[in-house]
C-alpha cells in the first residue's frame, strides 16, 4: 500500500469520518463529534488533514450533506 501502517489507519478513519459528514444532519451535528468520534482528538489537525484529503473543509461537506 506504500503507507505506514498509521498513515493508512488515518485515512481510514478520516474515510469514515467522511461518509458520516455526508450523511449527517448539520442542525444536530457537529465536525468536532464527527471527529472526536473518528479518534481526531484535535479539531484544527482533523481540519487541516480533511482539506488535504478533500479540498474542501469539513464545515463544508456538513452543510453541503442533504
């Protein structure tokens, strides 16, 4: 896979942090319970890792879920 074993953890676990923005109901729904519930112990990091991931912050793909 040519990733540490952590760094593959990270993106799985940013993966389902992903999905869950997506299906998430942003009036009752946080990025930082998102997050806190995916192991992202820091909001700002969890941010920054998901805009390098995503190009779009995840505040964003809250809003944007259906």
């Amino acid at each position: 896979m040519d990733v540490t074993p952590m760094a593959y953890l990270r993106r799985v676990r940013l993966d389902a942090a992903h999905r869950d923005l997506l299906a998430a109901d942003p009036g009752s729904t946080t990025v930082t319970r998102v997050a806190m519930q995916w192991g992202f112990a820091h909001p700002g990091h969890f941010a920054a890792r998901y805009r390098d991931a995503y190009r779009i912050p995840p505040s964003a793909t809250l809003v944007r879920s259906p």
